[in-house]
C-alpha cells in the first residue's frame, strides 16, 4: 500500500528552548564550527522548512542545540488510499 511521508522541521522551536531567537544568536555558533553561511541562508534554515540540507550543518546543528537529528525532523508516514 502506498505511503504518504511528511516531515517538521523543528529549528526554530528547539532553538527558543535554548534561548536563542534570532538568526544573529546562531550564526556565531555555526562559525565556530565552520560552517559559513550568509545571514539570509541561516535565516531561510530558521523560518522555513528545507528541502535539502548538508550532513555538516545537520552535524553542527545538533551539536549546538545538544539534539539528534531527530529532534530536528518530526517524520511521520500514513498509508494512502489506493489510486482506482
């Protein structure tokens, strides 16, 4: 049976649990492990939802955040209903 996946990217929210709120409190943690973004592509990681995302910054990520991966993606799959 086909399966319907989706995800949510949780960033910004397990960024506010941490007390960081803005795109300027996170960029200086990404720096100090080398990742190089400019302010607009940290700001589009934090408000919107990316389709593709580098091993490394998923890396960086989690180690600033003290999360896993899955922390970061909410998955969840649901069955389809069959096309007739």
């Amino acid at each position: 049976m086909p399966r319907q996946i989706s995800y949510r990217w949780r960033l910004r929210e397990l960024m506010a649990t941490r007390g960081m709120f803005t795109v300027g409190e996170l960029m200086p943690h990404l720096a100090e492990r080398g990742i190089t973004l400019s302010s607009s592509q940290v700001h589009r990681l934090v408000s919107g939802t990316p389709e593709r995302l580098s091993l490394p910054v998923l890396a960086a990520l989690c180690d600033i955040l003290d999360c896993t991966p899955a922390d970061l993606i909410a998955t969840s799959a649901q069955a389809c209903a069959p096309d007739a």
